[in-house]
C-alpha cells in the first residue's frame, strides 16, 4: 500500500523523468549551486589579484596568465559538480520511483 504522497510522485517522475535526465538538463539544473560553490574561490582569486599584487607576485613564480587558467580550471569544476550533483539526485528519484513502481504492481497483484 502506498500513500498519496508517493502517487503524487509517481505521477510526476513519469513526466519529469526523461526531461531531467538529459545531460544539458542536468548542467543548467544544477548551475546554480555549482555557482555558490565556486564562488568564494573566485572572489578570493579577484581580491587577492586586486588587492594584493606585491604580495601575490612575490609569494608565487607564477605568470600572469595563471589567473586565467585558474579561471579555467574553475569553470569546469562548476560544470563537474552541476553536473554530477544533478546526476545523483536523478539517480536518486528514479531508484524511488522504481521501488514505488515494484510496491504498486504487488499490491495490485495480490
């Protein structure tokens, strides 16, 4: 026997299931955490370039064109984690609906 809220589901992972599970739904559904995450990095990168050049410049032999790799590196880190995040929360839902499913047909069975 399954509750209401559990039909509820049900009803709505069948018609959200194959549009959440696309790869570009799951990056642009997933942006806006992987954003927070990565933007305390980013303005520590932005202060530390603007407020701090000597001591940058000093504490580091690196080019100036480390900041932009950086950068880089950063934004896929964002796609990464929106992505893999998303993936796990759709991984998630569909083991749920999947058991949902299996509890529904043996109830109906018996």
């Amino acid at each position: 026997m399954i509750t209401e809220k559990e039909r509820q589901f049900i009803v709505y992972w069948e018609q959200e299931r194959q549009r959440q599970g696309t790869t570009l739904a799951k990056i642009l559904n997933g942006l806006p955490m992987a954003i927070m995450f990565s933007l305390p990095v980013l303005l520590l990168i932005i202060a530390v370039r603007l407020f701090l050049p000597d001591w940058y410049s000093k504490i580091s032999d690196v080019s100036n064109g480390s900041i932009v790799a950086a950068v880089v590196a950063l934004f896929i880190c964002v796609l990464f984690f929106s992505y893999f995040r998303m993936h796990y929360k759709w991984e998630m839902n569909e083991q749920l609906y999947r058991e949902l499913k299996a509890r529904t047909d043996r109830s109906e069975t018996t």
